[in-house]
C-alpha cells in the first residue's frame, strides 16, 4: 500500500487522507478504540495481522504507514512483527522523537510512517538496515506513494495529479476524496483507485481531519461500500 496525501489549511486544519492498496482476502477490517499510554487511540483494524495502516489519538497525533522504504525490496519472511503492529507500537512511547530513536526494527520489513500534528510533519523510513528520518513543511502539501507498488515514473505521475488538482480545486474534505476516488490517467492498474487484476486494488480510503478542537475519522470501505465516521476531542488543546 499505498497513496497519502497531506494538505494544511491556513487556520491549523489539515487533512490525511489514505488509500490502501491491498489483497482483497485482506480487506476484512474492525474499527477500534483502545487506551494507549493514557491516549484514546482510534484505528481501524486489519484482522489478519491485528495491526492498522492508520491511527489517530486524542493527544493530536496523527500517523500512517506505507510499505516499503525507498525502492521495491526483495521480501525475505518471516518478519518478526507486522509493520501494522509496528505503527500501534509507537503511542506506546511519550513522543514521537523517543519511538523513533528506541524502537527495535531487528527483522521488521522495510516501510516508510509518517506523523502528523499541528506543528510537525515527518516520516520514519526503514530500509532494513537502517533508520532515516526527514522532516517536511507543514504550511505546505504533500504526497506519498508507496514504493512496493510504483516506481519512480508513477510515482512523478501521482505529484503531476496532485498538483494539477490543486490548482483547479478547493481543498475541503469532499474534493479531497474526490481526488483520492478519481485521479489518474486511466490506467486501472496505476491510477489513484487501482486494481492489478484482483490480486491487489484499493480496498478503502481513509480521511483523518484535524481541526484545532477535533479529529475527524472518515472511513470509506470499497469492498462494501461501508462508510464510519468518527469523531475525537483533543487534550489540552493539542
């Protein structure tokens, strides 16, 4: 997986928004909220591995996960726990500087996480072998792809979109998903809503909306067009 985008608002609202590439046999999901390190986390489940590609939590963080680090990687399993699991591991830890500094990543396949708040935006990525850590501007967009499903070219063609989108639309939460369901060049193995023949396609695409009081989950489910909504309060005003 996947596609995410990241668009900030002038007034401290951002917007997260993920499609999730995968198996069809994996898109059975349970939604959960789970007390974390004294956080209310709320996440959607993968209930093969337990894990989740996206989470929010009632202290303002907001993260996800992609596969892959920065080029397609041979897979040597087994792992010794799942990316997915490696993404709830996190809000075990008291920030994300120390999660990034002492989680162990010994035999964990390469991904790439981002985090998001309302002063910073920066991403994790493990090779393998090692840990590289970038930080982005958070006044400004941004757009991610997961390297085990596109290449450089697709990649380039994903920012072209992007770019082309926001020069001709509003940035509100149903443009947003609008971009996310439709863009593309017509190609249905590569476009932003994809299928590789039904070994792997977008299964759902998830939008976290951060405003200076709340978080907005909205949780769209392609396989059986299930629609969740959520909402979280934050704390002490993160």
């Amino acid at each position: 997986m996947c596609t995410v985008s990241y668009i900030p608002l002038q007034d401290g609202t951002f917007y997260l928004t993920q499609n999730r590439d995968e198996a069809p046999n994996r898109s059975a999901f349970e939604i959960e909220q789970r007390d974390i390190n004294g956080q209310q986390v709320y996440f959607p489940v993968d209930t093969g591995a337990r894990g989740s590609w996206i989470a929010m939590s009632d202290g303002g963080k907001v993260t996800c996960v992609l596969n892959g680090a920065f080029d397609l990687h041979k897979r040597n399993p087994p792992y010794r726990r799942s990316r997915g699991l490696i993404l709830l591991d996190q809000f075990e830890y008291d920030s994300t500087q120390e999660f990034i500094r002492f989680v162990n990543l010994h035999n964990i396949e390469p991904f790439t996480m981002l985090f998001m708040d309302s002063i910073e935006v920066s991403s994790l990525v493990w090779d393998g072998v090692h840990k590289h850590v970038q930080s982005y501007d958070p006044q400004k967009t941004h757009l991610w792809a997961s390297s085990t499903l596109y290449n450089d070219y697709w990649k380039e063609r994903r920012q072209i979109w992007f770019e082309d989108w926001q020069k001709k639309n509003h940035p509100d939460a149903e443009n947003i998903l609008k971009f996310h369901k439709s863009a593309g060049d017509g190609d249905p193995e590569n476009d932003i809503v994809m299928n590789r023949g039904g070994m792997v396609c977008t299964t759902s695409i998830t939008q976290i909306t951060k405003t200076p009081n709340n978080l907005d989950l909205h949780f769209l489910d392609l396989t059986g067009d299930i629609k969740i909504e959520h909402s979280l309060s934050l704390v002490n005003g993160h």
